[in-house]
C-alpha cells in the first residue's frame, strides 16, 4: 500500500493545522497551503516532521482561481521531489474566514469576498486538483452548524457553505467511477482566532453556546481533527456525498 499523502488549505493555524496533526500521528504525509504567514506554515511542516512523516507548504490565495494552474504546477514538483509520486490522496478544502454581518448589512463587497475563499475558490481548486487525486482517494470540504441552525450575523457565510454541501453531493456523484468518496465536515462553533476569534475570547459567546449544546461546552480544535482523520480513513470508506456535523450537539 502506498504512503498517503493529504493536501489540506488554509493550514498554518486553526482547523486546518490541527487536522494536518491528527492526520500525521496517524501515519499520512502532508501538503499544507497558506494565505500569508509562512512562518506559521513552516512551524507546521516542522510538527509534522516532528512526528516522523514528509511535510512541505505551499503559497495559495483560495480567493484567485487564476493561480491555480501555477499551484497545481508547484504540487507537481513537490509530489515528484518529495515523493517521487505525481498524484496524492485526500484534498481537504478547509480555508476560510468568517464576516459577521446582518442581511441587511452585508456590502457587496463582503459578500463577494466570502463567495471566492468559500464557494468559487473550493470548486475551481478541486476542478484543477482532480487530475492530481489518485483514484479511491478522498475530497473533504468543510461546511459548518450554521446550514442547520441559524444565528444573526452569518447568512451570508452559511449561504456559501450550503452551497459547498450540494457540491459536495453532486461531486461525490461524479467521482464515484473513480473511487473518490466526497463528504463535508460541519463543525459547530470552535475556540480558535476564526472570526476574530469571538466564540474563544467572549465569554458571553462562549457560556450562550456551552448552554445550547447538549455536552455543555464550546468545541475545541481537538474535537475535529480526529473526525477528519476518521472519515479520510479505509474504515469510513462506504460514508459518501454525506455531511458530518461535528458540534456536540448544539441546538438539538
């Protein structure tokens, strides 16, 4: 069997750091993408080294599908320098941010941003990578709570990841001749810096949300990435064109 390799986005911090963790303990190789801060990236690939598996960080605005082409060039060198394969197994579309606004409030602007990191950004990325996914590999968008349950503020953002949910379905279908399972993860609300890092560090936030959710506390980092290592696993492979919320049961 050989070595897999998962490429995730948006991992310098945050979800997407602690995935790239829970999938290195677990044996799997990593490609991590960033937005700005290399040096967060490089700390990661040296966690990663850390734990005895092959690591590299790549440059990637998920907003800019025109660098696409050059990203998926650069993978390409990397795979073969690395690990002398040209394709890897698992694409986790985690990059994002959050924008916490009304409806009534939401510029054009705001609404554009969140469409190219969260929708446009995730199906012309997997467009391009899809050549690049070994056949019986897996694609992992992340979604969120808030397609099931709503909360002031976030209709634009959770617009978008409903969205990401349907093409996840739809993508799961297409990819099925080749063996690719395609589900999305839906975390609840997490403490990291995600949103300015509002659900860690307001503690009214904090104790509202504890109150709504069945185990009676907020999420941590920790409550996920072991998900995601669970369902790119052989174990989950009859799980397809599913969504995953990993909340603890909030809002039940």
């Amino acid at each position: 069997m050989s070595q897999k390799i998962a490429l995730i986005t948006g991992a310098s911090r945050g979800l997407g750091k602690n995935a790239a963790l829970a999938l290195a303990k677990a044996g799997v190789d990593l490609v991590l993408t960033y937005h700005s801060k290399a040096d967060e990236a490089a700390a990661v690939v040296a966690e990663v080294q850390a734990l005895g598996r092959k690591a590299a960080a790549i440059q990637l605005d998920t907003s800019n599908v025109s660098s696409f082409a050059g990203f998926s060039a650069q993978l390409a060198t990397h795979l073969q320098q690395i690990w002398q394969r040209d394709q890897f197994d698992f694409l986790v579309n985690n990059a994002g941010f959050g924008i916490y606004a009304a409806l009534n409030e939401t510029t054009e602007q705001q609404f554009d941003a969140l469409m190219n990191v969260h929708l446009k950004g995730v199906f012309f990325l997997t467009q391009q990578l899809l050549p690049q996914i070994a056949d019986a590999g897996r694609i992992l968008n992340y979604s969120s709570g808030l397609t099931r349950f709503a909360l002031p503020g976030y209709g634009a953002y959770a617009a978008m990841k409903g969205a990401v949910e349907v093409l996840s379905r739809y993508l799961a279908l297409e990819s099925g001749a080749r063996g690719i399972r395609v589900n999305t993860l839906a975390p609840g609300a997490i403490e990291t810096d995600f949103g300015g890092g509002a659900v860690r560090d307001n503690a009214d936030i904090n104790h509202y949300i504890a109150s709504q959710t069945a185990l009676g506390r907020v999420g941590l980092p920790d409550d996920i990435g072991g998900v995601v290592q669970m369902l790119l696993s052989e174990q989950s492979g009859w799980i397809n064109g599913q969504r995953i919320e990993v909340s603890g049961g909030i809002h039940l």
